[in-house]
C-alpha cells in the first residue's frame, strides 16, 4: 500500500499580481481645494496619499496647510522638493525641516528633480544631498529619490540607446544610494515621443526592480487636458504589458498660474480631469481593473513523494 505525502508537487495554480501600486495626489494649481474633506473624500477612504509638490505646498497659508494635513492625517505623504549641491543642498534640506518635518510630516519618500534643466548630477552632489536632508532630520525610513529626467531633454534624443540606465554605471550608483528612482514622463508626452525615449524608461523600470528598489511615477498633464485620465490608464496598459508596474504614482499638475479654463487643476475627486479625478479613478476603478486582468502566472507547490 503506497501513501501520498505532498511535499515537493509541482501544481500549477493562479497566484495575485504583484500589490496595487500606492497612488498619492498633489500639484500646483488648484491645491486649495486639499482643504476641503469633501474634495477627496472616498480617495482617502480607499487609502489614497498626499502629494506635497513645494511650490504648491508655499502657496498655502499655515491654516490652510494645517487643514490639508488633517484630512490626510495617517495617510502616505510624499515631498516634491528642489535640487541643489553644497549652499544649495542646504538650503533644501532647511526647507524641509521648516516646511514639511516642523509640521508633523512623515513622508514615505521625498523627490528631487537632480536633472531639471538637463543637469547631470554626480554621485557625490547626491550623497551630500542626501546627507544634507538627512542633518536636519529626515528618518531613514524615508527614501529620497531623485527624480531621472535625463530623456526629457532634447540634447540627449540622439543618444538615449547608449546612456540606459542598465548601461549608465553612474546612473546605477545613485539610484542604488537613494533605494529607488522616480520616472517623471507624462503619459501624453510619452506616446508622443519617439520608441527609444519608451525604451529608455522601461529600461530605467526594469534595471530598478531587478535590484529590488522602488520606482515612483508621475503622471502629469502636460497637453492632455481632458484626455488626462484616459492616457494616464493606457500608460500604466501599456507598462503592464511590458511586464512592469510602479511601486508608487504620484498625480500632480506643475502650473502655478493656470490659463483660463484650465482643467487640470488639483480640483475634486468627482471630475473626471482633475489631479484628484484621476487619483479616485486610479483607486477605485483603473488599478483594480488592470489587477484583475493581469497574466495568470504559475507558482510551485509541494509534490507528492511515495512510501511503502
């Protein structure tokens, strides 16, 4: 008489997709309506975060700012500051402490964009950054990423297949000191761009979450107008069927002086192309969506082993 005793079988059985990435919501022009818990309402039910981008963040008064912190009391924060090296990097780090830290917040990770207008930061002007931020009392439970614009910029068009991240030693050393990266291409603009800017950034995804790190990204408008949600969805499609997700999205809108009619606002979670619309679509319809049509993938389980 044999007995079955499970132990090595190999079964084939459908497994989760990788967690829901965190969706956090922010930006510039508009962000007074932060102040209103109706405005956001069932996005932090859903367990929504807040994103602080500094020049939206300054615009508000102290009530106001003390108003915003209340509705997302116990909610992930993230920081949007600037970049900067030796009196520079101080001066952030100051601004930090006094503008964000001072207050009670405890973000989860803080940005810097080290690449505004096409800068190459060195891995040095990032250590003494980062210790900078450090000094003056942000936890090391908090990453601070730098922001990778590098191919945002025309001078480096003609040359992204040879400065991938996966093929960029320097790139490699500060994404790994900072424990991640965030990937700033607005949807719209990334579908308008030609295939190696694609490739770039699904190289930059890649290399990132094969060394375990995060990636951070930020959906943006730029010219998608009322078009926002609806490219910031074929967006995440189009990295799912690439096999890869952000661990974290931050929905912002850079403008601080709006046109007339501008629809991108920071607004409400009720209309559609407002940063918040965007953010309520992404948790309550968008993510769980692309979760639930995720490839089936295959997980090994105990086999059977006979004994007499």
């Amino acid at each position: 008489m044999h007995k079955i005793f499970f132990s090595s079988l190999l079964l084939v059985t459908l497994t989760c997709s990788a967690k829901e990435p965190i969706v956090y919501v922010g930006g510039v022009a508009g962000i007074a309506s932060l102040t209103e818990g109706s405005a956001s309402q069932k996005f932090r039910v859903a367990g929504g975060g807040l994103y602080l981008h500094n020049n939206g963040w300054a615009s508000l008064n102290q009530a106001q700012q003390q108003q915003v912190l209340a509705h997302f009391a116990g909610h992930p924060v993230g920081i949007e500051l600037g970049y900067g090296t030796g009196h520079a990097a101080q001066a952030w780090a100051t601004r930090c402490k006094t503008g964000y830290l001072d207050l009670g917040i405890h973000p989860t990770f803080i940005t810097a964009n080290a690449f505004d207008g096409n800068n190459l930061p060195t891995v040095e002007g990032w250590q003494n950054y980062t210790a900078a931020l450090r000094q003056q009392g942000v936890p090391e439970a908090t990453l601070i990423l730098p922001t990778f614009e590098y191919a945002n910029f025309g001078p480096n068009i003609a040359t992204l297949s040879k400065n991938m991240v996966s093929q960029r030693t320097d790139f490699q050393a500060i994404i790994s000191l900072a424990g991640g990266i965030v990937l700033d291409c607005p949807p719209g603009f990334f579908f308008s761009r030609e295939e190696n800017y694609r490739a770039w950034m699904l190289d930059a995804l890649r290399w990132t979450h094969a060394k375990g790190l995060k990636c951070v990204w930020i959906t943006s408008p730029h010219a998608s107008g009322v078009k926002f949600g609806t490219d910031t969805e074929r967006c995440l499609k189009f990295f799912q069927s690439q096999g890869i997700m952000p661990d974290m999205i931050a929905v912002e809108n850079y403008t601080a002086n709006p046109p007339p009619g501008y629809v991108n606002v920071v607004g409400r979670e009720d209309i559609p192309a407002t940063a918040l619309g965007v953010g309520w679509d992404l948790v309550n319809r968008i993510l769980p969506s692309l979760k639930a049509s995720a490839p089936v993938q295959k997980k090994n389980e105990p086999k059977p082993e006979s004994s007499r």
